[in-house]
C-alpha cells in the first residue's frame, strides 16, 4: 500500500523506529480500502518524549494531508523496553491528534498470530505469544473497560458510528470468549446481535455502501446489547 510504505520510509528516516508492525484488518485479511482503519504499531529505541512525540504528530499531519488521505492511518509508539508492561500507556496517533493509550490486548493477539513487519523484525519476535485464555481474558478486559464505561452513557449510541462499532464488538468479543480466537469484522457482522434488516445495512456500510439505518432504533438495539454483552462477560458467562 503506498501510503504505509512512504509512512515506512518517513519512520524508518527518524533513526529510532526500529520496527513498524501491521495489526488490525490489514493482518487479518479483512482490510476494506475507504471503510476500514489501517492499525500499525511501531517499536522505538528509547523512549517517545516530547520533542518526539512533536517530530511524530507532523510526519502524521503531513500524511494525512497527503497520500494517507482518508485511509484513518493510526499508529501506536512503543518503546522496545516496555512491551511487555499491558498496563503502560503509549503516544498513539489517531484520529488527527496524539494521545495516550496502552497496546491493548487484541491488538497484541492480532500482532501474535496474524501480524507482519513493514520493516524490522516480525512481529512474534516482539509481542509475547497469546494463548486462547489470554484472548479470552483481552476481550474480557475491553468488554468490562471501554465497553462497560459506555453502557454508562446511552446517548453515546446515538452516534451511528458508535452503534455499528458496539454490534460488531459484542460479536467479537462474544467469539473470543467463546472460541478464543479472533473474529473479523466483516465476519462479526453477521453474528451482532440485531434484527435481519439492520444486519444487511451494517453489512452495506462495511462494503462503503452509503446506508443509513433508523437512528435511535438502532441505538437502543446496540446500547442493550452491549448491556448485555458486558453483563455476561463479568459473570463470565460465555
């Protein structure tokens, strides 16, 4: 892809971007061009400071004025020294701005078992291995986290964009628990929970198909389902 190989070649220029590792849609296959977000992670020697973090958030901005235009590349900045700490929130750049988030587990289970390095070395020689428990406990972590925060706030769901994400979550994160395995958005839209007409619109909109569905309607279907999802993962109810 053109735009992650000029963001590799403007990384790999810094000096200290020992490696940058695809995740997400495009390790798994599943990557929709114009739908679906483009999750890299870099590996730095030393920490991401602020004069960095700076150097970062304008090769970014440059990009996403440029050829990333409209491809949502996002990327999360991990010091080699502390990969192993789950807990360690990192520099990530998302949505047009930097900010702190930790490596979550699922992207390290994507890394694990269906990531490749754009550059540096493979991914398996820089994320732990993940058992299927440890799947399992990642999907546990987001759905009693993120998840279980936004159960909290139900006008949230009122944004289209979130009730799409939260039925294709649940689904996935219900698989996980299960299985535990990783199951593809694509493939998640076809388990959410949700009546037959919205399952066929969510699927139109993961092909870019410009659909819309009925607005609170579809927020109470997704809000009550994530409830629910949330509920039975603390319970670990599978």
């Amino acid at each position: 892809m053109p735009a992650v190989d000029e963001f590799a070649g403007e990384l790999a220029a810094l000096g200290w971007v020992t490696d940058l590792l695809v995740a997400g849609s495009l390790a798994t296959g599943d990557h929709l061009p114009g739908v679906s977000d483009l999750d890299l992670v870099a590996v730095t020697d030393g920490r991401v400071d602020a004069a960095r973090q700076a150097t970062l958030s304008a090769v970014h901005r440059r990009l996403d004025a440029g050829a990333a235009a409209g491809l949502h590349l996002g990327c999360v900045y991990v010091d080699a020294a502390t990969v192993p700490d789950v807990h360690l929130r990192h520099p990530t750049w998302t949505h047009g701005q930097l900010v702190q988030r930790i490596l979550s587990g699922i992207t390290r289970a994507e890394l694990a078992r269906h990531g490749y390095a754009v550059f540096g070395r493979p991914p398996r020689e820089v994320i732990p291995p993940m058992s299927d428990d440890d799947v399992r406990a990642a999907a546990r972590a987001e759905l009693t986290g993120y998840w279980a925060w936004a159960t909290r706030r139900p006008w949230l769901w009122l944004d289209p964009a979130l009730a799409d994400l939260g039925l294709t979550s649940m689904a996935r994160g219900r698989h996980a628990l299960r299985h535990g395995t990783l199951l593809t958005k694509s493939r998640a839209v076809a388990e959410a929970a949700a009546p037959a007409w919205l399952i066929a619109q969510l699927a139109a909109r993961r092909r870019g198909e410009p659909v819309t569905s009925p607005r609170i309607r579809t927020a109470l279907i997704a809000w009550r389902d994530a409830r629910r999802t949330v509920r039975r993962a603390r319970q670990r109810i599978t």
